[in-house]
C-alpha cells in the first residue's frame, strides 16, 4: 500500500501538468492605431490591469481600457523600447514581462508572452 507522502507526491505532480498542459497564452497584438507616442494594446485574453514601463525607465505607467481587451496609452513624447508590460489577471496575480515589445513595433505584430492563463 502506497504511503501518504507517495500519495501527495502523485497528487503533486498530476496537479502541475495539468496547470502545465491547459490554459492560453497572453498574446500582445499592437492596434492599428499605434505610433511612436502611442500604443493600443489588444490581449487575446481577458486582464484587470496592463501597464507598461519603458527602457531604463522606473515607473509603470497605466493603460486604459478602450474596449474588451483593448488597452490604449498616448503619450507626450516617443515611447523607448523596448517595452514591458505587466498585467492583472483576472482569476489572480500580477505577471510581469521584460522586453515583450521592441522599441521598433509595428501595427499588426503580435508578441507571445510566454505565459499561460486558464
């Protein structure tokens, strides 16, 4: 008969590939309305909060949600990249990440973030 700690191992491990296997990676697609000075954001999955912190730069700034998974900043001079962006997800947690967005995006591209939602 198998242990309580084999049990719980097992259990362990089951759980962690199926957090591992499932869910959707959060994607950045730039909005046709972006520019140097602005950038329109589009997730593929639903956030709370997207901010954005420039190269060598300290602060997050904030975005603004325009629409369902459209997040919008304008800012008064060209944004240096590259970018990155951290994010609320809705079922819990900040995710952070470095460098997502290259200081030369364009319209159209989309960027992977690497991580996975449920």
């Amino acid at each position: 008969m198998a242990s309580l700690s084999s049990l719980m191992l097992v259990t362990a491990v089951a759980a962690l590939l199926v957090i591992g296997s499932s869910g959707t990676e959060v994607t950045f697609k730039i909005g046709e309305s972006s520019t140097t000075s602005t950038l329109e954001l589009i997730t593929n999955v639903a956030i709370s909060e997207v901010e954005i912190k420039e190269k060598g730069g300290s602060d997050w700034r904030g975005l603004k949600e325009s629409s369902a998974n459209t997040w919008k900043i304008k800012s008064d001079a060209p944004l240096k990249g590259p970018l990155s962006v951290r994010f609320l997800v809705k079922n819990g947690g900040y995710r952070v990440v470095d460098d997502v967005i290259p200081e030369t995006f364009k319209a159209g591209s989309v960027y992977k973030s690497g991580i996975q939602v449920q």
